[in-house]
C-alpha cells in the first residue's frame, strides 16, 4: 500500500470515529428546554428583602413580621430573575403602606394626577405563578402595568380599599427608594437633636448622612440608603422603613 493511501485511510478512519462519537454523544444527552417565564413588575422589591443584582435572587433571613414575610415570598419564588428597573407609564399613583411597603394604583382614564413608578421586573418561572398567586397579600392583586414604551406586562397592583389613610408618596418622583432615602435623612436628623452620643459616633454618623444625601442628590438611592441604614442602626433606631433593611444589603 502506498503512503499517500495508507495516509488517506487512517483519515477516513479518523472521521468516522468522530462522527460515531458524535451520534453516541447526542443520543445520550437529554434534550432539556428552558423553562418558561413571565415577566412581572412589583415596586418596592427594595423593602421585601432581597439584595437587587442582575441575574440573581438572594433572599436575606432576618427577623420578619408575617406580613414581611409573605412578601418575601410573594416577590421571590425559587427561581425567579431580576431583569431590570424600569417604569411605568404616567397614569399610576404610589403609597406607602404603614411604611412597611409599597403599594401602586391606576387612576382613572380622565384623571391628570397620574405619575410614573418606578418598578423592578422580574422573570418569575410559569409554574411558579400559581404559587404565587396564592401567597398575594390582601389587598395586592395581579393586573397588567403599562411601562413607560407601552408595553404591558403582569404586575402588583393595589385594591383602593387598602390605600385608604395611607401616605400618597407619589411626589418622590414615583420611587419608593428616594421616598426611603430622603426620610432617612429627616430620620437621623431628628434623632441626632436628643439622642446621647460621644463625639466619635457623632462625627461617624455626620459622614454617613453627608455620604447619604450626596448619592441621593446624584440618583443613587440604593447606595444612599445603604449609608443612611448604617447610620440609623447606629442610633438605635427601629423605624418601620428601615427595620427590615439588612445593611450593606441595597446596592447593586
């Protein structure tokens, strides 16, 4: 046998081999579909525990009331993608609800008062929607949420009958974070006026607040209120908007 046959031989041999592998290879692996998901926009996703990353669900374990707790729930079911911030079109208003959560509601067709909220839109998986749906809080139902390009996706929106004596929070340009963040300030400001601190701790929670207000003033809400929560454990305080914060927990 010649070198340049024998040379084309081992080549063929070669190539069938690979393309037998190959076969084996494919039919041996399970084909596995990705599962479907459904995009749902929740405001306030901030205060129900989570640390906000792309990408990532990290649920924190602190001391929770049971309301808390069933947003925790209701918000993060295993599985479920932070996609992005975005916001809705300028036909919603915003409260806080006993400062506890956040709470959107579509005001009707002819009114003029509507603003745009800020939201978090997750990917939450379609076999978790039941699930989900269950969990709801009272007064917090499922509708569909226009954003700002008008697309429309699923989202938490709040029954009338719960906004009744709660605070309108809407004028913080529809954020709940900047509605977080500059109470934050008048929170330690008021505290620093009685509160019994050494020089030290005065000046640590001077560059806090200082550290808190400068991102605020630049949209950084996260990391505002990340200084500002440090500040306001260190005074003690127990103030409902902070209290489930974990600190350094906001910022992305």
């Amino acid at each position: 046998m010649s070198l340049d046959k024998s040379i084309n031989k081992k080549i063929k041999i070669s190539i069938s081999a690979a393309i037998l592998l190959t076969a084996i290879s494919v039919q041996s692996t399970p084909v596995v579909f990705a599962r479907e998901c459904v995009e749902i926009a929740f405001s306030g996703t901030l205060m129900r525990g989570l640390q906000l990353e792309p990408n990532l669900v990290n649920l924190k374990a602190p001391p929770v009331s049971g309301a808390q707790r069933q947003l925790q729930q209701l918000v993060a079911p295993q599985g479920s993608t932070f996609i992005k911030e975005d916001r809705t079109m300028p036909e919603y208003r915003l409260y806080s609800i006993n400062d506890v959560n956040s709470a959107m509601v579509r005001v009707p067709a002819n009114a003029t008062n509507g603003v745009s909220v800020v939201v978090d839109i997750w990917c939450v998986p379609s076999d978790r929607l039941a699930t989900l749906l269950e969990q709801e809080p009272p007064g917090l139902s499922i509708g569909k949420v226009r954003l700002i390009h008008n697309s429309t996706v699923l989202g938490v929106i709040a029954e009338p009958a719960l906004l009744v004596g709660m605070k309108d929070i809407s004028n913080f340009d529809g954020n709940w974070r900047e509605y977080i963040a500059k109470t934050g300030l008048q929170l330690i400001d008021n505290a620093t006026q009685s509160a019994n601190l050494t020089s030290d701790q005065k000046a640590a929670i001077k560059q806090l607040r200082s550290e808190g207000e400068l991102l605020a003033q630049n949209g950084q809400f996260r990391g505002a209120i990340d200084s500002l929560n440090t500040a306001i454990k260190m005074l003690g305080l127990k103030d409902r908007l902070y209290l489930n914060i974990p600190l350094r927990s906001t910022a992305p």
